[in-house]
C-alpha cells in the first residue's frame, strides 16, 4: 500500500501498553462485575500483554513474547475470548481469560511468509457463529495479496492469494492500490475484501478445501478509499468508511444487494476508523475535518460520526478541535479523548433517541501529557493516548503515551469522574493500545478494532 497522510487526530493509533507490577491511586470504584469483566493492555516494545480487573485495576496476569498487531487490534469471540495478531511470529493468537483473571493462548496459527513479504495484518474479520476468523495482508503498492482464513473448532487453516485492481487513489490522485478490509458474511459464508473499486466476494468452502487462488463468485462496486470496515451484527450489512462518505452493501445468498451512499456532513481530510456500536446496527467513529494543508494540529476540527447500516442515516457532532483517540463505544454513550490548544479532556457524547451518538455531551478534565503535543510545534514526535470501556460503559480507560499510566474514570453516574491511575512498567512511547473483555457478553462487532 502506498504510504498514507498522516492525519494528527489519530495520533493514538499505535503501539501497545503494559500492565506489569502496576501501583494505582485508589477511590471509589464502578459498577462493573469483577468477577468477568477485563482490560487487556500490550506493549509492542517491551513485547508484552498484560490483564488487569476492569474496576480495581489489579493486575491479574501477564504474558511475554506478544507484539499485538494495533492496525488489526483484536476480535471479540466472546466466552472471554479474543482473537488478534501477534506480528512478531507473524500468528494469529486465541487468548482466553478465565474468570480469575488468568490468561492462555489456547490456539494459534502461523501465517505463511516464506516470502518475507509480511509487514503487518491489514483487518482481522470473523463470522457471526465466531467459528472462523481472516486475516488480511497489508503489502505496499502491490495488487498481489493473501487471506489466511482459520477454522477455529477444526483447528485448521487455509491461505489464499487474491488479486486486487489499481485505481486513481482519493488521496493522491496518483495510481495505486487500497487497503485491503476483510469480512466473512453471508450464508453460504463468503471472504469479502475490498480489491480496488469493488468488493470481492469468494466461497470459504473453495477456501479450506484447498483452492489456493479462488476466483470471485460474486463482485459489486465500491468507491475510493476504504479505511475502516463496517459490517452489522447479523452481518446481513457491509461495507466501508471512504474518502467522502459511507458506503453499504446489503449481503444475500447469491451476493451483494443494491448499496447506499451518505457523504459525511462534514468536508473531512481522512476518514475514521469506526466501531460497531452495542446495537449491532451503527457504526461510530473519530474523524477529523478538512484543513489548510499547513494548518496547525490544534486547528483541526475533531467530529464524532455516526452512521446507521440501516436507514443510512450519518451524523456527525463537533467535539472541538485538535488531536483525538479513536473512539470507544458504550450502549449509552460514545468517549473520545482529544487535546486541544488548552487542555486535555475526555468528551462523552450521549446516544440519541434516533440510535446515533449526538446527544449531551459531558467533559472529564485530563492531566495534559507531558511530551504532548506543543500549540505552533508540529506534533508528529508528542506523545498520544488511547481509549477504550468497559462493555456496560461504567469505566472508561485513557492511556498517558510516555509515562506509562492509564487514567480510568468512573462514567457510570451523571458526573463521571477519574476513580484511579494505573501505573504501568513501559513507558508506552506509542500510546499503547487497549481492549475490554466481558465474558458474559455476546459480541457484536465482527471487525478487528
């Protein structure tokens, strides 16, 4: 793929945390049952993944040798399982976590790259039973690319070439290759990857029976720039976030049904990396506005975006301006949290009676970061945070990129507060990546996040 703009709102979409040996400030704690629900921390440096209590912050286990993929990031398979990338092997790992808190990976399976070609998973996909799971290849400006698909309860796996088209890239206007987003829907189930100005749709069946080079059985247009997949819970819906809007293609027996088209409301720079919100119908994301090409960081208008798979619908919300985390996604509210010009705060944006995220919104102070970015400085070297929350919404975690903290905050009353910091071995020079595990709920986004 070709080198991609660097976009300053997504800062935080980087490297991994740690949880090692951690010291916290304490007070009251939230809600959240302490007996299932989880956050799983990674240090892609240190090489390392940590599980830690989603209320009181103690460490439950740690494992070593792991460089979680945070392009792909992981897969909820629900049971207090999850799939993702471990890109030193490269191997797609099943960690399981037991209701103690204790940590195993229970599968895992090599991905071919005897070719040496293999930089980095592009999107990690799984169907709605979670009986299988994709794993696309990211390799630069090349139409040449593979999915492994991974049979999870016959422990088995099968690689397949596909051949993607060069089209007049949204962002340069030169020729070049997408990204390559993977899904597994329909019934029978199907690989779908975008290939270039049109999704491919190819038999999982052809697949693990052996056909290393399947031809489409069935193909539909996409427009330009798909950065971030959007598929429903049913998987009945898919299709992608795009240079100027949001495209979806409902799946049927034999293919595709007609696609819509929403463009955003708001002119947009770079598209965002949505998530699947608890309804299994709307796709939420942070995205940045359009800018001056010189324009400073702390100028760039912040959006949160929402876009319904079912009626279409795309809204979008100013959070104010600057650099922001990805978004995480409660039943109730969406969080991000952006650094302006004068502060750090997290921004909660309540769910709307319409089911999109452009309700009240409420602000929780953040101590700024320390190398973060400066007001006239560029802010490609400052440090960045990411963010994520408890399955019920009743915590939210923000990490402190190069100070090796993660500030939890208590989002389960009117007046959400910060309850603790958790102190953490690493710096997390990359701001790190976080994801919660909840082995009593049933998951309901089928992408990588």
């Amino acid at each position: 793929m070709p080198a991609r703009p660097l976009l300053y709102p997504a800062l935080a979409a980087t490297a991994l945390l740690a949880l090692s040996g951690c010291s916290m400030t304490t007070s009251a704690a939230p809600s959240t049952p302490a007996d299932h629900s989880w956050l799983v921390t990674a240090d892609a440096t240190a090489k390392e993944l940590y599980v830690n209590n989603a209320v009181t912050g103690e460490n439950t286990d740690t494992l070593d040798g792991i460089t979680l993929g945070t392009h792909a990031g992981s897969v909820q398979l629900g049971g207090g399982r999850i799939a993702f990338m471990d890109e030193s092997k490269p191997q797609l790992d099943i960690l399981s976590i037991d209701s103690s808190g204790k940590a195993t990976i229970d599968q895992h399976y090599a991905i071919p790259n005897d070719d040496g070609r293999w930089k980095r998973a592009g999107w990690l996909s799984t169907d709605t039973s979670r009986h299988y799971v994709a794993i696309g290849s990211d390799f630069d400006d090349s139409p040449d690319q593979r999915v492994t698909v991974v049979d999870l309860e016959k422990d088995t796996e099968q690689t397949a070439d596909v051949t993607t088209s060069e089209v007049t890239l949204a962002t340069t206007g030169a020729t070049g290759t997408e990204e390559v987003e993977t899904f597994l829907v329909g019934d029978p189930l199907r690989l779908v990857v975008t290939a270039g100005g049109h999704l491919d749709a190819y038999s999982v069946s052809a697949i693990m029976g052996g056909d290393t080079h399947p031809a489409p059985v069935a193909t539909t247009p996409l427009n330009a720039y798909p950065h971030g997949p959007i598929v429903n819970a049913d998987g009945t819906v898919i299709g992608s976030d795009l240079a100027t809007g949001v495209q979806t293609v409902g799946v049927t027996d034999t293919g595709f049904a007609d696609s819509q088209f929403s463009s955003y409301p708001q002119a947009s720079v770079e598209s965002y990396r949505p998530r699947m919100a608890p309804d299994g119908a709307t796709a939420v994301g942070a995205q940045a506005g359009a800018t001056a090409k010189d324009a400073g960081w702390d100028t760039i208008p912040a959006y949160l975006t929402s876009a319904s798979t079912t009626s279409g619908k795309l809204i979008s919300v100013s959070l104010g301006s600057g650099s922001f985390t990805r978004v995480a996604v409660t039943p109730d509210f969406a969080a991000v949290a952006l650094t302006s010009g004068t502060g750090d705060s997290l921004v909660l944006v309540k769910k709307g009676d319409d089911g999109t995220y452009n309700g009240e919104q409420t602000t929780v102070a953040l101590d700024p970061l320390k190398n973060g970015p400066v007001v006239g400085q560029p802010a490609g070297k400052a440090s960045v945070r990411f963010t994520a929350a408890t399955d019920d919404g009743s915590s939210v975690f923000v990490t402190r990129g190069g100070e090796g903290q993660i500030t939890q905050i208590d989002a389960s009353t009117a007046n959400p507060v910060v309850t603790r910091t958790i102190t953490v071995p690493s710096d997390l020079a990359d701001g790190g990546y976080l994801t919660t595990v909840d082995s009593e709920v049933k998951p309901y986004d089928l992408s990588g996040r």
